[in-house]
C-alpha cells in the first residue's frame, strides 16, 4: 500500500509487465538499469544529486509507447552499487551511462539528464561524442560555476551530525507550489535514502574545476528549465557553447518540474525527440 501511494498505477504496470531489468558493470560496480519499449530510437534517461531512477516514473510509460527508454541508478545511488573507496566523479557516472548503453547495443542515443545528471550528460558526450544523437538538459548544471559564485557549503558537511538534516533543508528548497505532499514524500523519501558518502561525493563531482572546461557541444541539446529556477542559465550566453540550443521554461515549477507537470513537460521533450534522426 505505501509503495502504490508513491509511485502511480500506470508505471507499476510498465515496471512489472513490460520493462527489462539488467546490470551492467562499471569498475566491477553493478549499475541497475531497466529498459521499457521497443521504438527504433533509445532514450537514456539520468537522474539527479542522490536521485534513482524513479524521478523519471512519470516520463517512461509515456516515452516507451514511441522509444526504447532506458533508466539507471548512477554509482553511489539507488540499486546500484558503489565504489570501494567511496569515490564519485564524472567520469564514473559517465562510464556507468556507456556501460549501459553498450550493454543495450544501441549506437546512438538522446540523452536526457536532471539536474545533476545534465553534467553526466554533458560529461558522457565530451567522451563518448560518436554515441550522442541529442542532449536535453532538466533544470539542469550546464555550465560551471564561477570561483565567486561557487555555493559557500562544505560538502564534507553532509556527512556530519547535522548532515541529514542540512540535505533535507536543501531539498525542501527545491520545491514549489505545485509539489504536493505525496510528491515531496517521494522525492524525500529517494533523495535522503542516499547515503552519506553519496551525498558528499557526488557534490564534490559537481564542483570539481575539470569538469567545467570550455567546449562546444555540437549536439542538438534542449534545455527545459522550471520557471522557479535557481539554475536557469541566460541561453544567449549558452549559445557559443551549445549552437544547436533550443530553450523552454515551464512556469510556476520549482526543481521536479517532470513530476509537477508531466503533461507538459513530456509534451516538449516528445517534440524535440521526434524531430532527431537517428
């Protein structure tokens, strides 16, 4: 009963009936993934900071009905497994995203990535260019942050005593109007599932200096950013780096913008996806 109040009806259906589920390998590290239809394009689908694959429970069944979607829980999260020594990078997360891809056999796949995992995706098509067909960014960290603008928290601070407390009042932050109680008790319930290693790690990732170099993506790449955005990039200054960027904002949505409006928000990624070839 708790597990149908979180998750709705329609995606339960897809998980238990239609969706195939494998794990690939990363550095002896198991990566949980599931697949979900048979359309001749694939869409690789990555979650955010401490996130899983369920962020997405709103987009699969409807994507799967024209793609083959793909889901995954990122080193450190969800189902997956997690270093031996703790270590999280971009590197990781991008490799872990190849592994299934290879895994599924598919040559070149849409990329869509919240939050934190636009910059695994961003990551992956820096390595991996010849397997991108498109990219689409969810409110996502697409450029790098400025060393005087770079957020003032020690990510070590998760980890400590007032670790979980500090990461639930971060998370509360992401919300808006829209998100309602049973949304919030979901993404709480997934995000402060990580542990702490997770927590800390993966924000290191983030505000690792490498990750930000300059460089053109020449991919197609979407951004759909929530009309509430603390991450909202200006897109003409983005348009040197991404010269094949198209930009949409969803009013009145606070960081889940996929979950608090899935109707649109599934209504402009289909119409991006549909219109690359691949």
């Amino acid at each position: 009963m708790k597990l149908m109040k979180c998750f709705p009806l329609q995606f339960l259906l897809y998980v238990l009936f239609a969706a195939s589920v494998s794990a690939a390998t990363v550095d002896d590290i198991k990566i949980y993934s599931s697949t979900t239809g048979k359309g001749p394009g694939t869409v690789i689908l990555v979650h955010g900071w401490t996130c899983d694959s369920s962020s997405w429970q709103s987009q699969v069944p409807e994507l799967s009905k024209d793609y083959r979607v793909i889901t995954l829980d990122l080193p450190g999260h969800g189902q997956s497994g997690s270093p031996k020594d703790s270590a999280l990078s971009m590197d990781l997360f991008a490799r872990a995203v190849e592994a299934v891809r290879a895994e599924a056999k598919a040559d070149r796949v849409a990329l869509v990535g919240h939050s934190m995992g636009a910059a695994v995706i961003l990551q992956y098509a820096r390595m991996y260019p010849q397997h991108v067909a498109a990219l689409v960014s969810v409110d996502g960290l697409v450029t790098g942050f400025e060393s005087s603008k770079a957020p003032a928290f020690n990510a070590e601070q998760f980890t400590g005593p007032e670790g979980m407390k500090m990461r639930e009042g971060m998370i509360r932050g992401m919300f808006s109007a829209l998100t309602t109680e049973d949304m919030q008790k979901h993404i709480l319930s997934m995000m402060l599932a990580a542990p702490p290693s997770t927590a800390s790690g993966a924000m290191k990732a983030i505000m690792d200096p490498a990750l930000w170099q300059e460089g053109v993506i020449t991919q197609p790449l979407l951004g759909i950013y929530a009309g509430n955005s603390a991450l909202g990039p200006d897109p003409e200054q983005l348009k040197t780096r991404f010269p094949k960027l198209e930009f949409e904002i969803i009013p009145d949505t606070g960081h889940f913008l996929m979950i608090e409006k899935p109707e649109e928000f599934n209504r402009l990624l289909k119409s991006f996806l549909d219109r690359q070839k691949y």
